[in-house]
C-alpha cells in the first residue's frame, strides 16, 4: 500500500507539471501518433502486394499490432530507462537513489515514467476493434480477463528485457548502449513469427521473447489454436524475465561502489 499511495503521488505531480507544457505534451502526443500510423501503412503497402502472409491475412496482422501497442504503451509509460546508464551510472544520479528508503528500481520508474505514451494503448484498442469488426471475431465474457493477463505478460516481457539491460550498467559505465538496437529489435513482435527463420523464431520465443507482447497472445483472440500453448505462456514468459531482471538488478546495486570511484 505504501509503494502503490506512493506511485499514484507521483503520477498526480507529473500530470500537475506536463499540464503546464500542454503544447510540448501535444506535439509528443501527435509524433507518436504518426510513427504508429506509419508502421499501420506499412503493413497496408506489404499486403497490397499479397493476400496472405505464411497463413496470416492482413486484418490479423493488423489486430496484431493493434495488441502489441497495448503493452508497449504501458512499458512505455512506467520503465522508459533507455538514458540509464548516461544519466544514473555516468553522471552519479544513482547516489542520490540509493539515499533513499525504497527500491532503487521502482524509484527509478517513478521519476523516469511518461504518462502520456499511454495514449497509444488507446490507438492500439482502435486498430483491434477495426480489425475484430473486418475478421468478424467473436469474444467470451472472460476474454476480457484473459487480455489483461495476456497484456499485463507481455508489458513484463519488456519491462525484463530492458530493465536486465539497464542493469548491465552496474559493470560498465561505457556511454554507449545496446538500448536502440534492443527497442528496434523489439518492433519484430508485432509481426507473426513465423514469417522468419528459424534462428530468429528461437531467439523471439526463448531468449527475447518479444513474440509474447503481439502474436502469441493475440494468436488465442484469432482462435489460432495451433498457437494456444505459447498463448497461454505469455504471463508465465513475463513473471519469469521480470524476476530475473529484478534479480540481476539487486546483484547490480550491490555491486554499485559510487561514482567517485
């Protein structure tokens, strides 16, 4: 109760304050807007040239990436440590961190969270509706539960990836990062695997799981049955890359000596 009294405190201080700057926040709100236009006519363009893709039609493929927005725009909003290392390990803000009487990590995600990118869940609802009325999907009563399990996976399954990211700061405190080659790496989750090869099938399932942030969860949705195991998966996939991001994240900070030194 504490951790959460706190979080809601410091979402109402960072609406207080965006609120101030609403023409910036409107800017940012529009430019993402068009970037997720453009990956939808991209999409568009693709299936202007075939009917199917390995088995996948284009309103699939567009409920797809209509779910994958879903947990990204909350990974988006509450874990965005692209800049960790420059402005926590390099430039010593991590003292000030561990001055504190809470969680280094969700301290770090309090004062790094950007609430606006939830937005794009809203655009993401919009383009699975689109794609649902096209497909002509029918829903449970339930499913409504079995989505936010599905999306509550998928935003750990990123939240664990990069936040194991960030934690490799705590070895090396290079200014350069692996940071924008993982997010452009991330964007091959919103594409059914099974359109690449195998080696990259494999490393999107077991070792960066992006696929259960869009296909294989929205594979249950497109009654894709064949795929019912990896979608049932998906919370078990998050819970596990998040604790081990938690954990290497804990060896991090006890490894941590300062930036003094």
């Amino acid at each position: 109760m504490y951790y959460a009294s706190m979080l809601f405190q410091y979402m109402g201080q960072y609406l207080k304050t965006r609120m101030q700057y609403r023409a910036d926040m409107m800017v940012e709100l529009l430019s993402d807007l068009m970037f997720q236009a453009a990956n939808l006519v991209f999409i568009l363009v693709v299936f202007g040239h075939t009917q199917v893709l390995s088995g996948w039609t284009r309103d699939e493929i567009i409920f797809i990436y209509g779910f994958f927005l879903v947990p990204f725009a909350i990974f988006a909003a509450f874990f965005n440590i692209w800049d960790f290392n420059e402005r926590y390990i390099v430039k010593g803000e991590m003292d000030r961190i561990l001055t504190r009487p809470i969680h280094s990590l969700f301290q770090v995600i309090l004062e790094r969270m950007e609430l606006e990118s939830l937005f794009g869940a809203i655009t993401g609802f919009i383009v699975m509706g689109y794609a649902a009325f096209q497909l002509d999907l029918s829903f449970h009563w339930y499913d409504i539960f079995i989505f936010a399990l599905f999306v509550l996976g998928g935003t750990l399954v990123y939240a664990g990836i990069f936040v194991s990211l960030a934690s490799i700061s705590f070895w090396s405190d290079a200014k350069t990062s692996i940071m924008p080659m993982m997010y452009n790496i991330g964007n091959y989750g919103r594409y059914p695997v099974n359109i690449y090869n195998r080696i990259i099938r494999y490393v999107l399932t077991w070792i960066l799981p992006f696929a259960f942030v869009g296909v294989y969860p929205s594979a249950y949705f497109l009654k894709k049955t064949d795929w019912y195991g990896y979608a049932f998966l998906t919370p078990v996939m998050g819970l596990a890359f998040f604790s081990l991001s938690i954990f290497i994240w804990n060896a991090g900070v006890k490894r941590y000596r300062g930036a003094g030194n």
